[in-house]
C-alpha cells in the first residue's frame, strides 16, 4: 500500500515538475508566439508519451502480480480440495484450543 502511494507520488511530482520546468523555460525564452505555442505542443506531447509509457509499464507490472495472485490462490484452492477431512481436523484442533 505505502509502495503503491510513493509510486503515485513520484508520479504526481513528476509530472508537476516537468509541466512547471516547462513553461517557465518556454514562457522565458524570446521566441515568436507561433514559434512558442509550437514548442508548447511539442513538449506537451512529449510529456504525454512519456506519462502513457509509464501507465502501461504499471500496467503490466499489475498483471504480473495479478497473474501470480490468481496462480498462488489456485494452488491453495486445489489444496484445500484435496484434503478437507485433514483441514476440518486441523480447524477443529485450532478452535478448541482457543476455548
């Protein structure tokens, strides 16, 4: 959890400090309003390839951990199938002792 919010924080202040860097630098630079608004479009669909690059990169990296969750509780699922009768005995061990 704390991952997935410094994750999203990078992100956040990463696009915010590209964003500001980049209209201080073009807002600054002596060039004609054709020529800046030009440079705006650019920068700006740099920035959005760059954004998109990442999503899909978490994207991924999400169904990685999606794929390895669903593969591990198949595994449980199969296991808790194949031996109920040692699994009700190991429960019941587990709640009278906690009586």
């Amino acid at each position: 959890m704390s991952q997935n919010n410094s994750v999203k924080g990078f992100l956040i202040g990463f696009l915010a400090g590209g964003t500001v860097g980049a209209i201080v630098a073009l807002l600054t630079a002596p060039k004609s309003g054709k020529e800046l608004r030009g440079d705006i479009k650019q920068k700006s669909g740099e920035y959005l390839d760059e954004a998109d690059k990442y999503f899909i990169d978490k994207k991924n990296q999400a169904g990685k951990i999606f794929k390895e969750g669903k593969r591990k509780f198949t595994m449980i699922v199969n296991d808790v199938k194949s031996r109920p009768e040692e699994i009700l005995k190991m429960l019941s061990r587990s709640i009278k002792t906690q009586k």
